[in-house]
C-alpha cells in the first residue's frame, strides 16, 4: 500500500499587499523527494517554503503533514538571542549529549561553533542555521539558498552529505551545478502557478522554454480568434441580432479569457559598455607578497592580465580573493612586490558587500547621488552610458516597480539589492569589470543575461565566485588559492583547473614517483634570446613608461571641452599624436610579449 505524502497542500490561495502570491496551488511531497524549487526572484519562492514549514499561514487551502514526520526550514535570517555562540544556537533543539551532531556538521561547513553571536558575520549566521536543521534531521528539510556565502569546498560536502541522506529536501538555489548533483524532480513557480516535472534541474530549462512556447501559440490562436470573431459581430451582428446573442456572449468571455491571462515578465534590459579602450596590458604583478597576521595571502606571485582577459579567483573563504583583486586594481598595497597598471583604466566593481548601497537611502537617490553617474540628487535624470535616462525609467529596465522607486534600499531583498548594484555599475563606461560574488541571489533567467553581457564585454574582467557553473561559462583564467600563499594559474574555467587538483596536492616529484620515473617532473626553462634581444626586452619597460606618460598627457589636454572651438588646428594635432602613440604602444607591448615569453 503507498504511503501518504509527507506533506500535502491542497488548494492553497495567499496574498500580499493586494496581489496574489498562490492561487489554486496543490502539491504533494513524498519521502525521499528531492526537490528543486526554482522561479524568478519575486515569483515566491521563499513564502512557499515557509507554507509548506507551517511559518506563514495560507489565505485559504489546507497543509496537511504526516503524522509522526517533521519537517525543518533553513532560516535566511536566522533570530539567535539568548545563544551566546553559533552552537548554543545550532544545539537549541537537540540533547545535551548531541553536540557532535553539530560539531560535524560545522566542519563540513567550516565555521567555528565558538563564535560569539554578537561578532558573527551575516554568512555566519547562516552556516550556523544551516547547521541546524541538518543536525536535527527532520523528514523533510526545506533550504532556501543554501549555497550562499559557502565556498566550493563546504558546498562540495553538502551536496556529499545530501546525496547520501535519505530525508526529503525541497532546495531554492542559483547554483546549477548544485540542482544538477542533486534534484530527481522540479518545481517550477510562475505567475502564482506550481508545476512538477519528474527528472532532475538538468532538464528544466528546456522544458520551461516549450512550456512558454506552447503559452505563446495558445494566445496567439486565441487572438486570431478573437480577431475574427470581432470581425463578424461588426459586419453581421445587425442582420441576425437576436438569432446569435450566443456567439457574441462567446466572443465577450474570449476577450474576459484573454484579459486574465497573466503576462510573463520580461528579463532585465541589462547591457555594459566599455569606456575608452585600455592598453593591451591591462595589469601586471611581480612579485606580490601580502601576510595579515599569522595568515599569508600570497607569497612571490606574479600574475600579467591583458585586455579582454576574464580571471577567475577560487579558493576557501577567508583565503585573500578579494585582497588580491584590491592589490591588482590599485586600491591596497602588497608587502612586497610590484604593480605596474595599463593606460586608460575605469574600473567598475561589484562588491559582495553591497557596500556602495546606502540601506537608508532610497532606490532613486541611491541612482541619482552617484556623481560618476551625472547625477546631483535633485534631478530625476541620470547618465547611462553617455544617455539621459529617467530614473524611474531606468529603474524598470532591471524589473523594479515605479512603487520602488521611493523605497529604501533595505526592503529590498537579495536579489533586488543585486540587480540595483548591476544599474549602478552597468550605467557607466567601464574596460575593466570587478564581480566579487555576482551569482549570489540572482535567479537564473538574470545570471543567464549577465553571462551572455559579460561575453560580449570588450574589457576586462576580475571576478571572484564559488558556482562552478558560472565560473566555466565565463573564466578564460582561474587562479587557484592552494594555501599558505601559494596560487597557481590555469586556462579555462572550474572544470579545466578540477583534474589538476590531484597533481598540485600530490606534488610534481610524487606524481613523478608514481608514474615509475626518476627523472624530475619539470625541468627549468633555458632563455632563447638573442644579444640584441635581450637589450631590447630590458629597454622597452622604459619606452611603454615613456608612451604611457605622452597618452595622458594628450588625454588631459584634450578633455578641455573648449579646446576644438577655440583653438581647431591645435586639437587636430593633438588628436593625430594620440594616435600615433596609442599605435606605438600597443606594438611595444605586443612586442615586450612576445620576447617574454620567449625568455
């Protein structure tokens, strides 16, 4: 005989503020269910998974959970007061003699259950809530974004531990690798419905794109009947009236029909443009070294970026990632070492903090008190790439409301905080592009867009991020952070530097042993170079300084914006030398290149 469902939601119906969430929603889930709920951000996601924990309580329906099952939920926010540390929080429902339940979990996860409550960090919190409900082991765990401020190593052994367990979860995540290792069946929120496709995330996106496709053929049959119909009752409505009130009262309920239909919303009208363009060697560091404390961010690394560049950094939380990028861009100093930056440089960043955002301010000044971007608070225009665009109007391109406009910034969620820091950073020219953690609380239909953005992008980019699914898409370059200050550089993207893992933990000389051979795994590379070359290759750092120095110089000229008017011939020669020198320099640093590599 089947088993009840473990949880079963019949008819749900749920409103805020006027609008509704749910209607008509019914589903069940059984035991062992392993779920991907996925919609956009807005579609309620996460009030579902707070009906079905029994948190918010339905307009109208019923929840009906299995007698003797329990069911948990991953609080994004979790409330610690009275725990004086992460475990005192993460033990609350469980025996005094359990702690190791914990205790295993958070070294899966790496946090430290002695941290106090009061100096824990926002992600913290949320390994520590996370922690929580797998340590109780209910029937059924809903985890909402679970992935977040975890690093490829703790959501490796999540994933490990979730393959292996035999309790029910229903999942919200960005990751799509994630979904992929995971899910036997989706859920899919859209506009107020939930459907359920048996099979994994791995298939959804196809799916989803004929589901929609087949919405649109339906309407589109639905307006040409519409049209037809329309034509008959104003050319023969007047000769057979009373015969076919029928047929027009069919037309008046095709019409009522159409107007329910609810209209899918758009994607973000996201775009980047790349300012003036950056020399071909856009950064280069020789020998960094940075050590805070006890603990070593790098040690002698050298690293050279070229425009057009995409570079990923992984490695553990806490490892440097983001020092590292401060160091390359300028804005810290290493211990040792030395940076020497490319011409024409506007970099943009994207913090993983949110820090450019003011909580209290509203979306519209957090647009319009941004000075790079043309604006002075009083107006309701801004500059978005060399354009005058109404905030409101901008606003909608990344799916705000014209309601939010006046809102602060802190009502919004996580993903709308994301999509407001992309306006920001998308609304001026930029060549270089810093993401710190772009994927957290984007769903996928914007991490899609931002993917294919950044692949059209003519400059550079520096990003740092734990969805291997985003680095392969978009990393041309991964540094790895493999500890104690020891960073290796690999082409490609997650997939292309995972197989050499086993290699750099084993060591060369190991591998070497293993293969059977004596002979040492690597052998230093002799220099090739001529007499002559190598004079040149010491010379030409300086004439690269040298040009780089001239193309400022005739920028600032330049950026007089009388100079043309008053003095025409002076700013043709002016234009005419900028070019020369860009031309110069760009073939001394293809030059210098190619001659370092050959060395």
């Amino acid at each position: 005989m089947a088993r009840a469902p473990l949880l079963q939601l019949t008819d749900i119906a749920l409103t805020f503020g006027g609008d509704p969430v749910f209607h008509d929603l019914s589903l069940g889930i059984q035991p062992g269910d392993r779920l991907a709920l996925v919609g956009r951000n807005g579609s309620g996601k996460s009030t579902l998974l707070k009906v079905m924990a029994g948190l918010v309580e339905a307009d109208a329906g019923t929840r009906i959970l299995s007698p003797g099952d329990s069911v948990g939920y991953m609080e994004q926010e979790p409330v610690m007061e009275g725990s004086e540390t992460l475990g005192d929080f993460a033990i609350r429902e469980l025996d005094d003699g359990e702690m190791w339940r914990v205790q295993t979990v958070a070294e899966g996860l790496k946090f430290n259950i002695d941290t106090k409550v009061a100096a824990a960090s926002g992600g913290e919190r949320r390994r520590a809530a996370l922690a929580k409900l797998i340590a109780e082991a209910p029937d059924l765990m809903l985890l909402d974004e679970p992935t977040n401020h975890l690093d490829i190593e703790a959501i490796t052994w999540l994933e490990d531990h979730l393959k292996s367990t035999r309790q029910a979860f229903v999942v919200i995540s960005h990751d799509r690798a994630f979904l992929r290792a995971l899910s036997k069946a989706t859920l899919w929120i859209d506009r107020g419905d939930v459907r359920r496709r048996e099979g994994g995330f791995a298939g959804f996106e196809d799916w989803r794109d004929q589901t929609w496709a087949e919405e649109d053929d339906a309407r589109h049959k639905l307006n040409r009947k519409i049209k037809a119909e329309a034509r008959w009752a104003v050319e023969g409505i007047s000769a057979r009236r009373k015969r076919n009130q029928g047929r027009v009262r069919a037309l008046q309920e095709l019409r009522a029909e159409r107007s329910a239909q609810i209209k899918r919303e758009g994607t973000a009208a996201m775009a980047l443009s790349s300012g003036p363009k950056s020399g071909r060697r856009v950064m280069e560091a020789k020998g960094f070294s940075k050590v805070y404390g006890e603990k070593v961010i790098c040690d002698d690394f050298s690293l050279r970026v070229m425009r057009g560049d995409r570079v990923a950094f992984v490695g553990p939380n806490g490892v440097g990632k983001t020092t590292m990028i401060e160091m390359l861009t300028g804005q810290t100093l290493p211990d040792a070492g030395t940076l020497t930056l490319g011409t024409n440089l506007e970099v943009a960043v994207f913090d993983q903090r949110r820090a450019a955002l003011d909580p209290d301010a509203t979306l519209w000044e957090s647009l319009t008190n941004d000075k790079d971007m043309g604006a002075s608070g009083r107006s309701d225009q801004i500059m978005v790439r060399g354009e005058p665009r109404h905030v409101v109007g901008y606003l909608k391109d990344f799916l705000f409301a014209e309601a939010q406009a006046r809102a602060p910034v802190r009502s919004l969620s996580g993903g709308e905080k994301a999509r407001l820091l992309l306006a920001r950073i998308m609304a001026k020219p930029s060549n270089v592009l810093v993401l710190d953690e772009p994927t957290n609380d984007l769903d996928i239909e914007t991490l899609d867009l931002l993917q294919d953005i950044l692949g059209e992008y003519d400059g550079t980019v520096l990003l740092v991020s734990h969805d291997r699914d985003f680095l392969d898409r978009v990393a041309t370059t991964t540094i790895a952070f493999e500890g104690q200050g020891r960073l290796t550089v690999h082409a490609g993207g997650w997939s292309d530097y995972l197989p050499k893992r086993q290699l750099l933990t084993d060591g060369p000389e190991k591998m070497a042993h293993k293969a059977g051979s004596d002979k040492p795994a690597a052998q230093e590379k002799v220099s090739t170079l001529s007499f002559t070359e190598k004079h040149r290759l010491e010379a030409l750092p300086r004439e690269i300084e040298r040009l780089e120095a001239e193309i400022a110089k005739l920028a600032a000229l330049m950026s007089d914006p009388e100079l043309y008017s008053r003095e025409p011939a002076k700013f043709q020669k002016a234009t005419d030398a900028l070019a020369e020198r860009q031309a110069k320099l760009t073939a001394a640093e293809e030059e210098w290149m190619k001659l370092e590599d050959k060395a």
